[in-house]
C-alpha cells in the first residue's frame, strides 16, 4: 500500500494559504463527489462579461472551510471551548454546503 502525506497546503487566489487539517477532509476533498465542484461555476455566466470571474463551487467551498477555520482559531482565543469534534464537525459541514447543488441552481430559484 503506498504513504504519502494527507496534509495539505492549498494557494488559494483570494485566502493565500489555505490549511486541509486532516485525513478525513483531504479524504473529502479527493472524493469524485466533491471534485465535481471543480466543474460548476459559482457566479453563473459572468465569465462571459468578466473573463477574470472565474470562481467554481469547488473554491467556494475550500474558501468557506478557510473562513470557518479563521473563526474557531478567533473563538478559542477568546476562551469560547470548541471540542475537536467540534471543530471537525463545523469544517466539514462548511466543505460540504454546496455539495448538492448543480450548474445555474442558484439562477434557477428565482424563475
């Protein structure tokens, strides 16, 4: 069976860096399911106006598990207890929020 690191370290265009924290949400990550993402735009055609525009589901995604992250790091700071379960609990739940959504859904909902 062959190793290798699960841990990793993303370039994000608007976040920088962005941190996978563990296995389960590389494990996540990696899945068809969520690879998908990387197929569906999050801002419908505006590419077609805005060539630079270009953001799918898939960096939604990770930038809101970022977002997520930056929040519990603020939170124990500041002494509010957050267990691991916790914490792995409210990243996936943000990694995931979109999962279920196909191409112009949110353009849809309004017609």
């Amino acid at each position: 069976m062959k190793s290798y690191n699960k841990l990793k370290i993303l370039n994000d265009p608007i976040y920088g860096f962005i941190t996978i924290p563990n296995e389960l949400i590389f494990d996540i990550i990696e899945h068809p399911y969520f690879q998908r993402l990387r197929r569906i735009t999050q801002m419908g055609v505006s590419y077609l106006v805005y060539p630079g525009a270009h953001h799918t589901r898939f960096h939604h995604a990770l930038g809101c598990m970022h977002l997520m992250q930056k929040a519990i790091r603020v939170l124990r700071f500041k002494n509010v207890t957050i267990t691991e379960e916790d914490d792995q609990a409210l990243l996936i739940a943000h990694l995931l929020h979109d999962i279920g959504h196909g191409p112009f859904s949110h353009a849809m909902e309004h017609s």
